[in-house]
C-alpha cells in the first residue's frame, strides 16, 4: 500500500474520541487531532484501511484486538514512577508529606 496522507475528519476524530472513553476513561480534548493523527497513522496504515473513516468502520463493533491497538497508540505507556522530578520538588518544597 502507497504511503500517503490520509484526512482525519472531525466525525473521525469525534468517534475515536468517544471510543476511547467508552473504553478507557481517557479524555482526548478538542485541540488535540493532530496528536491522534500522529498516533495512529501508522495503525490505520497497517491495517490496510484507505482513510480514518475506514479505520472507523473497523473499530465500529469493537473488536478487542483493535480498540487494544487504539488504547495503547493513543496512550503513553511509560510506568517509571520518578520520570518528572518537578512534582517532588513541588511536594519538598511545601512540605507535603
């Protein structure tokens, strides 16, 4: 399949917005399309699909291998607890114990 740019409407993004609610709990906000865009291109793409209205209607009833592939490209799965030191400089620096 050639690789090319393939238009995420906002009735794609709505509806993967929305899934990933349904199934997450995660949030996606308005602003970020192009964060989704970037994240699952390469998904989309694998799964031969021709646009995000395809990949769409793949993910339409759900199946499990798919909105796991969608949950794990749209999240950040670093688990390193200490990754951002300025969260415990804030606590020390309050005394928040």
């Amino acid at each position: 399949m050639e690789l090319k740019k393939l238009a995420l409407t906002i009735n794609d993004f709505d509806f993967i917005r929305e899934l990933m609610y349904e199934e997450s709990g995660i949030y996606i906000q308005d602003d970020r399309m192009d964060f989704v865009y970037q994240r699952l291109i390469d998904l989309v793409q694998a799964e031969r699909c021709t646009s995000f209205s395809d990949y769409c209607q793949l993910l339409q009833d759900k199946p499990p291998e798919q909105v796991h592939d969608l949950v794990c490209a749209l999240t950040t799965n670093l688990t390193h607890f200490f990754r951002e030191s300025h969260h415990f400089d804030f606590l020390r620096k309050n005394n928040i114990t």
